[in-house]
C-alpha cells in the first residue's frame, strides 16, 4: 500500500467508480466517497489501538496539610518598626 494519501483515495475512488459501473461525470463525489471511507478507516483503526494500550495511572494526589496560623500570611518585614 502506497503511503500517499492522495494516492490512496485516488485508488479507492477508481474502484467506487469501477464498483457503480464507470459512470461518467461522478468524479468529485467518487473522491468524496473515497476520502470518507479511508478516514473512517483510519478513526477504526486509531481507536482499536488505543483500547489495546493499558491507560496509565495517574499519581495518587497528597493530601496538603495546612500551615500552622502564624504562617498563612507571607513573611514580610515590618517597616514600622
């Protein structure tokens, strides 16, 4: 199978064609046709490996403890002093 997108569809669009008898002047909607059924290919194909790969785990999140009254506010020097 050739790499090429645009070869792909190409092909695929001629045996749609093929496939309806060879009519003439149904060109776009052949390419259209063939565009649509190798994305939905592709989407099956992406998805069926992505339920193939296990999902990783997620870190398990820590609780944070809170600071102590006197250090909720941030240290600041006092200028009245």
């Amino acid at each position: 199978m050739n790499p090429n997108p645009q070869f792909q569809i190409a092909e695929r669009a001629y045996f749609i064609w093929e496939q309806k008898g060879c009519p003439e002047g149904k060109e776009l909607e052949n390419w259209l046709e063939a565009e649509a059924e190798l994305s939905k290919e592709k989407t099956m194909q992406l998805a069926s490996v992505a339920a193939a790969v296990p999902q990783a785990k997620r870190p398990q999140r820590t609780k944070r403890s809170k600071l102590p009254d006197d250090r909720t506010t941030p240290a600041t020097p006092s200028l009245l002093m």
